[in-house]
C-alpha cells in the first residue's frame, strides 16, 4: 500500500507555510484545483457541514472541483487517504494521532464538531435486563465500520468500565438503514452510531441509550474535556505542497458552518439528498435539534481539544500507549483564522 510520510527536509507547519501568500478569499488560486475527499458515512449529521459545502456551490465558489467518496466507516476513509487515492479525510480527528503514532503525518486544519455527536446504546429486545456497561461482556456491538471513531468511543466507555475491545465483538452495520435493520433484526446486541440513525431507533423505542455524546456537556461528562470530532484533515505534505488548495477547502468549510448557524429546517431539508432523510423528514429535523450544539461554530480546533482526544486513545489504544505523540503537528487553526477574517455566510 502507497503511503505518504512526513518528510522533515522542507516540511513546515502551516503557519510557516502561509507566510507571505496572498490567500485570502478568492484571492488565491488554488494549486490543485481537482480534489477527491474520502468520508465514512456521508448521510450522518457528523459530516453535514461537508455536505453543505458541496451541494450550496461552496467549493466550486473557491475554483474546486471536489469529488466526495462515501465509505462505510471513517477508518475505510483513513485508508483512502493513506493508500493515496484521496487527497482529504472527512472524518474524526483522532485519526490523526493513531496515524503519528505509525510515523505517518497528518493534520486536521478546519473542525465540523465539537462533539463526537456518537450514542452508545443497547437494544431493549437483546438485553431486556440491562444494568451496567460491564453486561456488554461477551456481546456484538454494531458500529459504522471496524476502527472507526463509533468504535472508539464505545471502546473507551467499556474500558472506563473495565473491559476491553477484546472483550466485545465489533461489527461494521454502516451508518444508514442497514445499520437499523442490523439491530432491529438482532444481528447485533448493541449500537455505537450517530443520527438520524439513533433518533429513529430511539423512537421505535428499539434502545435503552448507554452514553450520549450529541451535546457539550453530555461530552465533557463521557470524555471529561472538550473532544474534538469530525474535521478535514490531510497528509502534511499535501497541505505544504498546496496551502492555497488547502485554505479553499478551508473556506468553503467555514462558510457552510457559518450558514449552518442560522439555516432554517426547511432550508436544511431542502438542501441535503432526499436519502439522507430516512423517509421520515420530521424525524431528520428533530434528530438536528439534537445535535446542532454539537457543529463547530467557526471551524477552530479547541484549545484542550487535541489533548482529550489522546488521553481517550491512550485510556484503550495499545498503538498510541507510550508513544511519544506531538499534539503540535496534528492540527492547526491558521487556515481558519484566515478564512473567519473574509469569508461571509
């Protein structure tokens, strides 16, 4: 598999790489104008600012063509952009980490949440008697894909419970009507997920909710900090080959956000496919009063952001225990800073 690694001869921080370039707001051309972006899940709330982004115009407003690939999960994401055949990630900032963690360099440069926005939850037909997260022991949990930020999240509530990945069965469901029928058809005994899947399986009153990340507080109680979420991140070397590339994207990424703010339901409704909605549009519009708090206002990474989200890693991830992690070279808000000096909603 081609990877790309960081190179520490002419590799410099985005700041540095900014230096001296006229890239404000439709000032700079982009280097690259073609751009291909991996997300796992595209339909999910997660990754709405992205979406936003793509059908407002907002990309191509910036001189980008960008060609979205949806796979199942964030971790089948990441390895499109390790194997090359994507320049940007849409997917969870604490990718990032496990990637230095095997000396590959990459860094997030626009945040989507500031919370995970993930449910952990069992269903109320496979585990009637449900008392505790230590009863998961020896069940299948569903999650978008194997690796990916939905099994993160459950793994670091099992271990703050004591048990292990091991001790669980992970099996990828998606992040769409599959993922609901896996539960409802109980191939699995527990869901990690994301809405609307979650709204919808809670109003089928198909699960007993475990841990809820859809708010700041509920956050900050699970993870004990601000935890960063779902972002666009890049390989260091394509963000300083193509820092004006890289702060298009950027802009068109604040300024979804941005609308996002202020957009009405029925502007949200009449914006996103037909399918995100799950054929049931008022349960697609409760489900984003459940999770608005959660998007990112501005796209800047929070100051104690990076640091929970490698304490969480650290709590269960043997790959990143004791390795010398540079919370420095995984993210950086430059890029933002520019664009939240120009660009309007």
């Amino acid at each position: 598999m081609k990877r790309r690694t960081f190179v520490a001869s002419g590799v410099v921080l985005a700041g540095s790489a900014l230096s001296g370039a006229p890239l404000a707001f439709g000032q700079a051309k982009p280097e690259q104008s073609k751009v291909s972006i991996a997300v796992g899940g595209k339909n999910l709330f997660y990754y709405l600012p992205l979406t936003i982004a793509e059908r407002r115009n907002y990309f191509k407003d910036e001189g980008l063509e960008v060609e979205i690939a949806d796979f199942a999960g964030g971790a089948k994401a990441l390895q499109a952009a390790v194997g090359g055949s994507a320049d940007v990630v849409s997917g969870a900032f604490e990718h990032t980490l496990l990637l230095q963690a095997k000396n590959q360099y990459f860094r997030e440069f626009v945040l989507q949440g500031r919370a995970p926005q993930i449910v952990l939850a069992v269903s109320k037909k496979a585990m009637p008697n449900f008392k505790s997260v230590a009863d998961l022991k020896g069940k299948k949990i569903g999650v978008t894909a194997p690796g990916s930020s939905t099994s993160i999240m459950a793994s670091y509530v099992l271990a703050k419970a004591g048990l292990t990945a091991s001790d669980v069965s992970f099996i990828g469901v998606g992040a769409g009507a599959g993922a609901i029928a896996a539960l409802q058809s109980g191939q699995i005994d527990a869901i990690a997920n994301l809405d609307p899947v979650m709204t919808k399986l809670d109003r089928a009153g198909d699960i007993r909710i475990v841990s809820d990340t859809r708010t700041l507080a509920d956050t900050k109680t699970v993870f004990g900090g601000n935890m960063p979420a779902g972002c666009l991140y890049a390989s260091q070397s394509f963000i300083t080959k193509n820092p004006n590339t890289t702060q298009a994207l950027t802009n068109a990424m604040v300024r979804a956000l941005k609308w996002l703010q202020t957009a009405s339901g029925s502007e949200l409704i009449a914006t996103v496919p037909e399918g995100f909605l799950l054929g049931d549009r008022a349960l697609y519009l409760d489900s984003w009063q459940h999770v608005k708090e959660a998007m990112s206002p501005d796209g800047l990474m929070p100051a104690d952001g990076p640091a929970t989200s490698l304490k969480t890693l650290q709590a269960f991830d043997q790959t990143v225990k004791g390795k010398p992690i540079d919370l420095s070279k995984t993210w950086t808000n430059d890029f933002v800073k520019k664009a939240l000096s120009t660009v309007k909603a």
